[in-house]
C-alpha cells in the first residue's frame, strides 16, 4: 500500500527530527534502491543502534552486517566504546548477527497489551 508507505515515511521523519544526539545513519543501496539500513545514535562513550532494516529480498547478503559495521565505525569515531541495541527474541537472523558482532543479551523484555 503506498499510502502506509509515506505514513510510515512521515511518522519516521518526524520522529527522527527530534534527535538532539550526534546521529547517523548507513544504507545499502543497491540498483538505485535503498536495501538496507540503520541508524546510530551516540550519548557520550555509548552508542545506541536502532532501525536496523534489510529488504526481505536482500537478506542474507551481508547488507545488514555492512550497516552495523559502518554504524559502528562511526560511533567509535565519535568517541563511543560501548554500543548497545534491542532485538526481537524470535528475530533468528539479527541475533546471529549481533551475536556475531560481538553483542551479548544483558536482559529480555516483552510488551503487554490491556485486554
């Protein structure tokens, strides 16, 4: 549905427009397409990754490994040691990327939903 697609778009704009942090973000663009991306955020010697995204018809290429290592080259830059993020416990492939990076779980969560 392209309209949910600019909603979506707007509603991401507007959030990420309230960034008062040094921020980036790192996509992969293939045949004049973005196929995978992610932001990073740094506070001091952290840095936060969030909306890390792969195509489904790009996956298992190596695009979202690419944008971490590119987020995470930023944020040491930026002076960051220490980077963290969340990930959906059932969300196989990005635990084994993170895993692979160097990540480790500290904690789980879930979401509640009054009925």
């Amino acid at each position: 549905d392209p309209y949910m697609a600019t909603a979506e778009r707007a509603a991401r704009a507007r959030l990420f427009s309230r960034i008062r942090r040094p921020s980036t973000f790192a996509v992969v663009v293939e045949n004049e397409m973005p196929v995978a991306g992610g932001l990073c955020v740094v506070d001091g010697s952290l840095a936060g990754i969030f909306a890390m995204r792969t195509a489904a018809s790009s996956r298992r290429r190596g695009h979202g490994r690419a944008v971490l290592e590119r987020l995470l080259a930023w944020a040491s830059a930026m002076g960051a040691g220490t980077a963290y993020l969340q990930v959906e416990s059932a969300n196989t492939p990005a635990r084994h990327l993170y895993d692979n990076a160097g990540f480790q779980t500290l904690y789980g969560y879930h979401y509640r939903i009054a009925g």
